[in-house]
C-alpha cells in the first residue's frame, strides 16, 4: 500500500509540472474514442471559413466552424482517408488529405495563402500545411496497425500474432489457454477484445476472441496500458479492431494462401531427460515428432460497393481455412496405448464478416456489422509401430467431430450481430449507441454416434445365460453436453460535447452473458447390468429386494439406469458509468480526468447472486506535453484503477448443479437391437450415494462475503520526439501493481478450528468443497456442518488462512526507434527492459494450472511457501524489429525479427516431512529434496530469436495481381520455450523432471496469390 500512494504522488507531481512548465495560449479541447477517430487543426484566418471532412471512400462529409483561434475539432469521425478542406464563401481555399486511424488524432493546420486573389476567383492555391509526424492529441501507450502494413509484413494471420509485434507484449506461458497473449506482464485471460466497439472476448473464460477474416481488418489498436475510463474490464491490453467499410468504388477480389507440410521443418524429437536416477529411460526417444505436420489452405473472397452512391455501402469478406494435420500420439513405451498411437484431424475454419454503412444524412450514421466465426475438427486415431515409425492404417474406433468444442480459448467461435448509431447533432454534440448480440455453440460428436442410444455395461459374471446382451452404443462415458453455449447482449451509450477547452464524454454500457456448459453421459443415461449375490438381501436405496422384483430378479440380476450430468446455466451481468474530460489546459497541454464506476454480478444456475461487486470506483488521470507546440515533441503520463470480471465459468465449476442417480429395475429380457432391458419392474427411485440429485450448492456458501474484485493500479510516463521527418524516437516506463484477485481456496483446516474453538458438531460434516475468496486478506463464509443449525458465519482472519496477498508488479522501460514511410520504406525497432515479479500471475496458472480464476495457488497455504520471486511471463529483455521495403516497383520485401531473453525456470516437488499434512498435493511445492525452491530460482530458459521474411511481387503488367511469399522462422531455430518442471515423484526423481515440453515452431512457408479488381 505505501508503493501505491508513493506512485500516485510521484504521477501527480509529474502531472503538475507539465502543466506548470507548458507555454501557450487557450485552445479547444480535442480528444477521441479508442474505437473512432478525430480529425483537428487550425486555420490562421477563421473569420468567414468553414472546414469541411470529406470521406475520399464513401463521399460523405461534415461541415464545422472553426472557432475564434481557429481551432476545429472533429470527434468520433470513422476511421480512413478524408479531404480536409478550408471553405471562403463558398470557394475551396486550401485542401489536405489525411489519414485517420483509430483511437488516434489526425491533425491538418492551414496556414496563410502564398497567393492573394478575389474569394471565389479561379486561381491555384499554395498552401502552408504542416503534418505532425506525433499523435498529441491522446495520453494512451499504443500502437496502430494499418491494413497496408499488415499486408506487407511477414506475420500470421491472426489478431494474436499482430498483437505480438507490441512492446511489452509476449507468448502466453501455458497452451492450456491457447495463443492468447501476455500484455505488460498481465494474466492470459486479462485483455478486451473489441470489434467495432463490441466486445468479442470469449464469453466464458476470458480468453482469446473470435476472429475476423484477416483481409476485413482496416485498423487494429493495441492499448498495452493508459487507456481512459472509457473502457474497462481489463487488466492487460485493449485490442481494438475496425472493420473495412464499402465506399463508392466497386472493388471485388480473392486470395489462395497454401502451407505445405513439405516445406515445413521437421519437428524436434522429444527424449526423456538425463535425470541420472532413471537407467531405464534417461535418454531414451519418448515421441517421435519429426514426422508431424500439417497442410493448410486458404481461400478467401471479398466485394465491396456501393448500393446507393453517397448513401448506402456493403463490404463482405468471406475466407475458409482446411488444414489436415497428422502427429504422434504415443510414447515410444506406451505399450497397447499404440492401438491409438497415430492421430490425423482435418479442420476447417469459415469466417464471415459483412458491414453495411447507411447515412441518412452526413450527420447520422447508421452502421451493421455481421461476424462469423466457426471451427470444425474431424480427428480420428491409427495403430502406430515405434520400429517403423509409421502408421498401421488400422482405425481405433470412428473418430470424432468438434465445433467449437469446449468453450477452447483457441477458436472459442461467434456468430455475431452488431448495430450501431453515430449522430453529429451540432457542431459540439455527438451521440453514440451500440448494440449487440453474440452466440457460440460447443459440441463434441464422436463419427457414428446416435445420441438416441443409451449406453450398456454388462459383463458375463452379469449377464443372465442365454440372453444376448447387444450394446450398439459405441461411446461410452461423458460428452460435451448437446445444448452447450453462450450467449452475450451488449449496450453502450455514449455522449460527447465541447465546452470551451473541455471536451465531455460520458457513457454508460452493459453485458449480460449466458451460458449452457457442462457435460453428460453419451446417449442421455447407462444400463448397467449387476447381480445380487443374495437376491433376498435389500440394495442401498431399494426399497424392494431383486427377488421382490420378480423376473430374472429372483436370481439375483437387475439392472441400473445410472443418469451423470453437471450442466451449469451460468448468467452473469457486468455493467459501467464512466466520463472523461480532455481538458485542453493551454494550447500545447491536454490534461484527461476520467472516473469509471463498475459492476458485476455472476449468477448461478439457480439465478441466484453468488458474487456481486458493486461500485468499483476506477479513476484515470493522464497528460501530454506539446512541448514545442509543433508535435514535434510529446511528454506524456498517466495513471489508474483497472478492474477485472470473473468468468462465467468459474460458476459453472463452483456453483453448478451435479446429477449422479441410480434407479434399479428388475426386468425380463433385453432388446437385441438396443441392449436396453425389457419387462422393467421399479425397485427402487433414484439413488445418489453422494447426495447429487441436480441440485447445486446453496450459492452463499461459494464465495466469501463482501468478495472484492480483482484491481490493479498502472502508472506511466514517457516521452516522443520527431527528429526529422524520416526519425522518430521515444521511451516510456511502466509500473503495474496487483491489488486483490479471486481465488478458490480448499483447505478445511482453518474452518474445522474454528468449529472446534466454537464447540461445533462437524461429525456428520462432508467436508469443505473449496470457496472464492480474497487471497491474503480476511475472509467470512456461510458454511453448513451438518449440524442441524443451516448456515452459518464463519469469520477466518488472514492469518488462519496463511495465505499472503497477492503480489504480482510489472516494472517496464520500453524504448522505439521508427522511420515513418518515406522513400520507399518503413521500419520500427523496440527495445523492453521489464521485471516480472510477485507470488501468483493472476486468473490463469502456468504451473498449477486449473481453469481461469480457479488456480491451484491459493487452495491451501503451503501452495505459497517459496512462492514469491520472478514469474513465468518474466522476459527480461525484449527486442523487436518489423519493416518493409519497395526495392523496385513491382517488389516487396518485409521482414519482422523478435530476440527475446528466456522465462525463469523452477523446481516443483514434495513438502518437508515436518509439513506435510493429509490430502497435501503431492508434488506440487516450491520444494526441491526436502529443501527451499524459491520461484524462478533455478536459471532461465534460453533465449528465443526468430526471423521472419517474405518477398511480394505486383507485375505492373498485370494491375491488381500480388504473388507473396512469407517464411516464418527463417533459420528454423526450435528453441525450448518451456520445461517439465515437477523434479519428485513419490520420493524419486521424476524420469521426466526437465523433459521438453514446448518449443516454437519449426520453419514454415506461406504462398499467397490474391487479385483485386
């Protein structure tokens, strides 16, 4: 706490001399959405002038009178290339093109006329324009990419491998949750994904978002920290995304991209580590990888037009992906698991995204956004042989399908449907509404699978002699359930108006979020065939013997129709209030004051509120310095409260309902065809050992009273400086504190003490089923011990509990070197020098693992002995570089290097014998050989370093044809990423202990031939 308020002094100080030191006279406020734009200037002659924004695409425009000074502000205008032009009686005077980008201002002065004549004369007009080569008008830490950068660099086509190319920005450190990225130190499931405004994170773990058709994005905005109060619902990075828009040009074209196995590099085999303790496996071949691989192609199509000139524009963009991947799936020792040893999957990935762009008028702007978002894998399992390392062709089974499956952060998936309404109502007032809906399925279908046949589960000990016991049911346990998936409404309002040097936006927004998740026996339920030893001898909650029963009961068989579900319906509500003030303090200082106001509220399948956070106050501060009033040279500095929802999984896990029953049945025969029993006779209603009738856990005993959300406070300051028009250069540093988080904890020591210090009966008490608290600070529970007195408080102070409080600080010095696009090419090189340090990385877990905001950390205190020290997303020292160049006309070529210092490393094993305790976890602690293991203690990875390439070639003989290649990992460096880091196994050294256990990618080529027209 006293770093916090050390920080929010030193930013204030800072604030205040920028103000104090700034030279200028008033001007207007300006300020923009991090989902539009704003276009600004002054004209040094205002009287009688009007300026007037041409879109270049779609010919809509918007007049605006610039004020006393001159000044003129155009706020949430939509980004692309407009005509900025001064009007004198009716005359254009002076005319400018600019590009606006999201989330950024675009600035275009007009200075005196060099040639004098009659207001409406024909004449040529020279003007004195300047472009400033630094964004002054906002406070934020990000960075923009364009369409036409995106199409000459060598990158993936995904939103998280561009993401990757930000400072500050790195891998996630556990696959479980995909390629979802790490921003400034931040958990994986940390970030907001937004697509024309509308959030696309996935809506049940946080994790990732549905994607676009890479050819459909216009601007793409990474905020890595300083973002206003505008948006919230993250303690990572903002990713902004905009769509193209139709325009009154009629464009059409495609694409075939193609990845060859071929010319891929072949994957590193896997051994078991030297571990010096294991003869039987230290060195031996564990996978053999180098015959894995996959083919993927692309085709992708796109139109755009308009369908009444000036007024109503469409862009669809259309693109599938088919990859077929083959790998081993068995190790070189996995004996009969070889029947399964050799996994092929095909998948295909369509995506759609459609836009129509209406204007009623050149003030009114109405706007429809259609994605979608679909993954589906078929896979299927072959014998494989270890002595010929090749597949067998004999299929285990019928293999499978998957759509979406599992609520997987990789492809969670969307169909998606957004209006939006954006009105310019005076020169001073703009009016923004969005709304939105978004759906996701998951399911997973086994090839041949009737959902109409239950499963059987006899044999010959069971069956009775001469009855055929058929089971056509070919799957057996649980599957994803058939009715899985989420849904997401949003709505947003927002409000702008100028005041003087005030500009005021304020806003409100909402999220309601449903979900079906869960899982359930494959055909609905399971006949499993039994037999009584002593027919006449009562069956746990029959209430009739078997020979009671009659039929085959009288020797003793039955049967059991066991139901296994836990489908959850988790909803949950996460609402905001926010304004924000760009105040214009003098002309070169622009001061942004914001204050957010949060909720959030998750329900469980009951509807009922396990986890309400209300007023969550977030304020925001931020200032930028035109020192030398010529954007030129930029100070700036910002600060602020970020806040965090839980998942709406987290109460699918922790609050849902759990269906486990066994209803007995004698019977008289079995159906050939099905299996199922016939000539039923009920001797008993439905059983649950363990009490699981569907019901779910009485909500208050999930989560600890008055939870607090998890927060994290963020300062920053930097500077930027244009040393010319060709060099540009800056640095900033950057401090991110976490506050509180939500964990669940597992340990019923501190709740049996307490009952013991109360003299309370836990005899009958069925244990402690884990609850969400707050790691670290005291806790109060509603806990039930079976006593016959219901519920209860149970006060636990942080000291019972033994758990620290959270500890996670990112310290960052980023650095840039840019050469903006002249003379043919561009290029940007950063530099990050950051420490990653604290006791836990958030809702995700790279060691424990465990679903997002459930990790293993916290369950009981001894997770944390030793746990404080350098994270796994700590790379200290980051460089990346990315540019492209046009060696002739008709080439191109691009190139993007990341050298990035490896991830600490640990040791993992058992507790000393003085601190062990029943159900501990095993080998699960910061404990190496009975001793001490501080986190990140045992050296580091090794550095990553890979080079990306490609050559494009647009033959001016053949207008709008582009052939491109890209090579991705040039020297196809296969560096260790991550280790197995547990050392112990039940008082042995694992035979595993160091075994690889991830490496980047292996070399791969990409050819790309695309046509507009």
């Amino acid at each position: 706490m006293h770093t916090t308020r050390l920080k929010l002094r030193d930013i204030s100080r800072a604030a205040a001399i920028v103000i104090a030191l700034a030279a200028g006279v008033p001007g207007q406020a300006w300020a923009q959405s991090n989902a539009t734009s704003t276009i600004f200037g002054e004209v040094s002659a205002p009287a009688g002038a009007t300026v007037v924004l041409e879109n270049l695409a779609t010919g809509v425009q918007r007049s605006l009178t610039p004020d006393t000074s001159g000044r003129y502000v155009a706020n949430s205008m939509p980004p692309g290339r407009y005509a900025v032009r001064v009007l004198r009686a009716g005359a254009v005077e002076a005319t400018q093109e600019v590009e606006a980008l999201i989330g950024a201002g675009a600035e275009a002065n007009f200075g005196p006329a060099s040639a004098a004549g009659p207001v409406g004369q024909e004449q040529t007009v020279v003007v004195k324009a300047s472009r400033n080569p630094i964004d002054v008008s906002n406070t934020n830490n990000g960075v923009i990419f364009t369409a036409k950068e995106l199409k000459a660099l060598p990158v993936g086509n995904d939103v998280a491998s561009i993401v990757q190319l930000t400072p500050g920005v790195s891998r996630g450190t556990n696959s479980v949750y995909g390629n979802a990225p790490s921003i400034g130190g931040s958990g994986q499931s940390e970030n907001a994904f937004y697509v024309n405004g509308f959030p696309i994170t996935n809506i049940l773990t946080q994790v990732g978002a549905s994607e676009l058709p890479f050819g459909a994005i216009s601007n793409l905005q990474v905020l890595s920290g300083g973002y206003g109060s505008e948006f919230g619902r993250s303690t990572g990075g903002v990713i902004n995304i905009t769509t193209k828009s139709g325009g009154n040009k009629v464009e059409f074209g495609g694409k075939v991209s193609i990845i060859p196995r071929s010319l891929k590099g072949e994957p590193e085999n896997t051994y078991y580590p030297n571990t010096g303790a294991n003869p039987k496996t230290d060195g031996n071949l564990l996978y053999w990888n180098r015959d894995n691989g996959s083919t993927s192609k692309v085709v992708g199509l796109y139109g755009s037009g308009p369908l009444i000139k000036n007024k109503l524009f469409a862009f669809v963009a259309l693109e599938q992906t088919r990859t077929d991947s083959q790998a081993v799936a068995a190790t070189a020792d996995s004996g009969t698991a070889l029947a399964r040893g050799w996994s092929t999957s095909q998948s295909k990935v369509d995506r759609m995204m459609a836009k129509l762009d209406y204007n009623l008028t050149d003030d009114h702007h109405f706007e429809y956004t259609k994605l979608y978002d679909r993954t589906k894998t078929d896979s299927q399992a072959y014998g494989y042989s270890y002595a010929t390392h090749a597949s067998n062709g004999v299929q285990a089974g019928k293999g499978e399908t998957t759509v979406n499956c599992c609520g997987s952060s990789a492809a969670p998936g969307a169909n998606i449907d957004i209006f939006k309404y954006t009105g310019y109502l005076t020169d001073n007032l703009t009016v923004t509404a969005m709304m939105g809906e978004s759906r996701t399925s998951h399911t997973r279908t086994p090839n041949g699978y009737n959902p109409l046949l239950a499963q059987t589960s006899s044999n010959t000990s069971t069956q009775v002699p001469g009855l055929s016991y058929a089971n056509p049911q070919t799957v057996t346990g649980t599957l994803v359930d058939p009715s899985s998936e989420d849904r997401q409404k949003a709505k947003r309002l927002d409000l702008e108006y100028k005041l003087g040097k005030h500009s005021l936006r304020g806003g409100i927004d909402r999220i309601d979020v449903e979900s079906k998740v869960g899982l359930s026996l494959a055909g609905g339920y399971r006949w499993s065939y039994l037999k009584a030893d002593d027919p006449n001898r009562p069956i746990n909650g029959a209430f009739e013997t078997p020979a009671q029963g009659g039929g085959y009961g009288a020797q003793g068989y039955y049967v059991s129709k066991d139901l296994n579900a836990n489908l959850a319906r988790p909803t949950s509500v996460q609402s905001a209030q926010y304004i924000q003030d760009h105040y214009q303090v003098t002309e070169r200082v622009l001061l942004d004051l914001g204050l957010r106001r949060e909720q959030f509220t998750n329900y469980s399948t009951d509807g009922v509120a396990f986890i309400s956070q209300r007023n969550m106050i977030a304020p925001r501060v931020g200032a930028t310095w035109d020192y030398l009033g010529d954007g030129t040279l930029k100070f700036f500095a910002n600060g602020g409260r970020y806040h965090l929802p839980v998942p709406s999984n987290l109460s699918s896990n922790m609050a849902s309902p759990f269906l486990a029953t066994s209803e007995m049945y004698t019977y008289t025969g079995v159906d050939p065809v099905t299996g199922a029993p016939t000539g039923l006779h009920a001797i008993s209603k439905p059983y649950s050992a363990n009490n699981a009738y569907g019901q779910s856990r009485d909500a208050r005993e999930v989560t600890a009273i008055g939870l607090k959300p998890l927060s994290q406070d963020e300062f920053s300051l930097g500077f930027e400086r244009a040393l010319s028009k060709k060099l540009v250069v800056g640095a900033s540093v950057l401090y991110r504190k976490l506050n509180d988080t939500n964990d669940d904890v597992c340990d019923a020591r501190p709740l049996q003490a307490w009952a013991t210090r109360n003299s309370v009966d836990t005899s009958n008490w069925g244990g402690f089923q884990c609850a969400i608290i707050n790691p670290g600070r005291d806790n109060s529970l509603m806990v039930d011990f079976d006593d016959g007195k219901g519920l209860r408080r149970v006060d636990i102070s942080a000291a019972e509990w033994g758990n620290p409080l959270p500890s996670r600080t990112y310290r960052a010095l980023n650095m840039f070197v840019e050469h903006p696009y002249t003379n043919g090419w561009y290029g940007k090189l950063t530099y990050t020098l950051s420490a990653l340090k604290g006791n836990m990385e958030g809702q995700t877990d790279s060691i424990g693992g465990g679903d997002v905001g459930l990790t293993v950390s916290d369950d009981h205190k001894e997770l944390m002995y030793n746990a404080y020290g350098y994270l796994p997303g700590d790379h200290r020292h980051a460089f990346k570089a990315y540019g492209f160049m046009q060696v002739i006309p008709d080439v191109m070529v691009g190139a993007n290097l990341s050298l990035t210092s490896g991830a600490p490393r640990n040791c993992i094993g058992a507790l000393p014998d003085n601190l062990k305790f029943e159900n501990d976890y095993g080998d699960s602690y910061f404990y190496c050989n009975g001793k001490p293991a501080p986190r990140g203690s045992q050296g580091r990875l090794p550095w990553q370093a890979q080079l990306d390439m490609n050559v494009a070639y647009t033959p001016s003989a053949v207008k709008g044809l582009s052939l491109k290649v890209d090579v991705f990992n040039v020297f196809n460096s296969q560096t260790v990423t991550r280790y197995n880091e547990t050392r112990e196994d039940h008082g042995a050294i694992a035979r595993n202990y160091l075994q690889v256990a991830g490496r980047t990618a292996p070399r791969s080529v990409r050819f790309t031939a695309e046509y507009t027209y």
